[in-house]
C-alpha cells in the first residue's frame, strides 16, 4: 500500500516546477465527510528530521534544547535510516489519523503492521538511498518480521524520550488548531477554512488544491471526504496522501506554533492560573478527555460540590461543555478553550 505521503512548500530542494499541485476534488458528499484527526507517528517522524537538521527549523529550537541530551543514540539513529531527512515517508510508521488516536494506539498499529506492506515500504526507501543507508534498508527488507520489531522498539524509545514529555502540551496546539478551524468552517464555510490553512493551499472549483515541488494529480475524494491533520513538528509546510486503499489526506502546520511552544507545563499553568485562578486552569488543563464530576474532583483535590461550582463558572464562559451520557454528566473542553489553551501556549 502506497499512501504516497509528498511534501508541499518545503526548504527549496532543486529546481521547483511553479504548476506542481495536487486538487483533492470535493463532491457534496466528500464536503460533508471533511473531518480533522492528529497523527503521533506523523510528528515523531518529523521530530526525527528536525533532529537531522535543526537550523532549517527554528521553531523548534526550545524543543530541541530540552531533548538533545536525552536522545537514545542507537534507537534514533535506527529510526534516521527509515525516514530521512526530506521526502517520502514509509507507511507503515503511521496509522490513518483520527480525532482520538493516541500515541499508544499509533505503536500499536506499528507493532501488527502488515509484513506484505513493509517490504514493499522499504523497497521504495531503498530506491530512493544509497551507500551504506541503502545496504541497511536492504537487509531489513529481507526479514521484515525483524524489521517490524526493532523499528517499532526504536519508535518507542525515541517516543519516550523525545515527544512523550512534550506531548500534552503538543496535543494542546493540534487541538486548539481543529477548533480554530471548525469554527471558521461554521462562519466562512470550507473554502474559507481551506484558504487559511497554508500560503500553499486554496480552494478553487469545488477542490482543495496544494501546491507541490515535483508532482502534479487530481484526487477524486470519491464520496469519502478530505482528512485535515496539523503538525507542530512539520511546521514549514504541507504533505499530501493520494493513493487508495488510504484516505485522502493532507497535513498542514498548526497556528501558533513558536520557539516557546514546549514549555514545561507548570508555566502553562501558572499563565492560565493567573487567568482564571488555579483550579479553574488545572480543570480546564486536564479537559480534553471528557469526565465525570467526581473525577474532575478527585484530580483536582477538592469536593465534589466545588468542583460543580467551577465547572458552572466555566460552562458559563464556554470553555467547558457538560453533557449527560446514562446518570453521569462528563465535561470537555469546548473549541473556545481549545482555542484559549492553544493561545496560551
């Protein structure tokens, strides 16, 4: 399975054909089927080359300062012959993004990915290597199995030393981004959303086109939608997914990803304790997965009956929404505080 995934509005890499682009072409039923999910694997293959070569991603330079001492060599530099530095990326390093896949759920798909599939993977990184890369990925190739096995114990070494401590406040950006962009979908439609999403990106006629460096294609959605997935790690541009089985997909930088964007999380919750007071920032911290009262009491240290309280006051505000599923009644972050938590960061 080929999913394709092409860079869009990178680093200049040779010489860029001005009309390169990719339309994914949007039918009335592929407009309703538009939806947002994130990608762990996506971000840590790109955290990966950022590592590989820091200068062109300043953005991420407070990250880098955090994790550079951490890195576990052998694991990392296993990882640096799969991805790369530019390019295609292997698909069995990700699984198909959605709004609730969590880095546990992406290792997993990774661990039972398909051998077929594999092989083929690192048949076209072989093609696309050479020297000593290319004779690695080639005796990978020929054991798969194996392959599978160090790989997937490398991503999550390298998970656990890299991306899992900044991860909370990762996911914060991505999710605050998707609630931006809902938003502007409610008030503008999709060509508005689809217009601010990247200088590279436009809609025109009914399709939403990317700009690319060396390759142009005409994407029937076929009824299925478009798969819309931010990334603070490939903050300098887009990457498409175009060919079936997989879904059509595109990534795009998240909104307001700067140097600072992972620091550690008491300053985040001391700038929204400042906010809001600190209990009220600790709840509305920890509302992205939806809980009962008694939980949201219990994490915070304080009676349940004070905790409704809180939770009144940021219902009111609409940073929280309640809603009843059987005899309890969970609470979640609304797109506003997404989007007041993302700001903050």
């Amino acid at each position: 399975m080929d999913r394709n995934m092409r860079p869009a509005g990178a680093p200049p890499e040779g010489m860029e054909h001005p009309d390169h682009r990719v339309d994914f072409q949007l039918s009335p039923g592929d407009i309703q089927a538009v939806r947002f999910g994130v990608s762990p694997g996506h971000e840590l293959a790109h955290a990966v080359r950022v590592l590989l070569r820091p200068a062109q991603h300043p953005l991420q330079w407070g990250w880098l300062r955090r994790v550079r001492e951490r890195l576990p060599r052998e694991p990392f530099a296993l990882l640096t012959q799969i991805i790369g530095t530019d390019g295609y990326l292997p698909d069995f390093l990700t699984t198909d993004p959605r709004w609730d896949l969590t880095p546990a759920d992406e290792l997993a798909a990774l661990r039972e990915a398909a051998l077929p599939g594999i092989r083929v993977d690192l048949g076209k990184m072989v093609l696309r290597s050479s020297g000593e890369r290319q004779a690695t990925l080639t005796r990978m190739r020929s054991d798969p199995e194996r392959a599978r096995e160090l790989i997937a114990d490398a991503w999550e070494q390298v998970w656990d030393a890299v991306l899992a401590p900044a991860w909370p406040q990762l996911e914060r950006l991505l999710r605050a981004d998707i609630a931006v962009r809902a938003r502007t979908i409610t008030t503008g439609g999709i060509a508005a959303m689809a217009g601010d999403l990247h200088h590279t990106v436009r809609w025109s006629d009914g399709a939403v086109r990317v700009k690319l460096r060396r390759h142009s294609e005409d994407v029937d959605c076929r009824g299925g939608g478009l798969v819309l997935v931010p990334s603070v790690m490939s903050s300098w541009g887009c990457m498409v997914i175009t060919e079936p089985p997989a879904q059509p997909t595109l990534f795009y930088p998240a909104r307001g990803v700067t140097a600072g964007w992972a620091r550690d999380a008491a300053d985040l919750a001391g700038a929204l304790g400042a906010l809001l007071g600190p209990v009220r920032a600790g709840i509305l911290l920890q509302a992205h997965i939806a809980r009962t009262t008694s939980q949201i009491a219990g994490d915070a240290g304080i009676a349940a009956s004070t905790a409704s309280h809180h939770l009144t006051v940021l219902r009111d505000a609409g940073l929280i929404a309640s809603s009843r599923e059987g005899n309890r009644m969970m609470h979640l972050r609304t797109p506003l505080g997404e989007a007041l938590v993302g700001a903050t960061l």
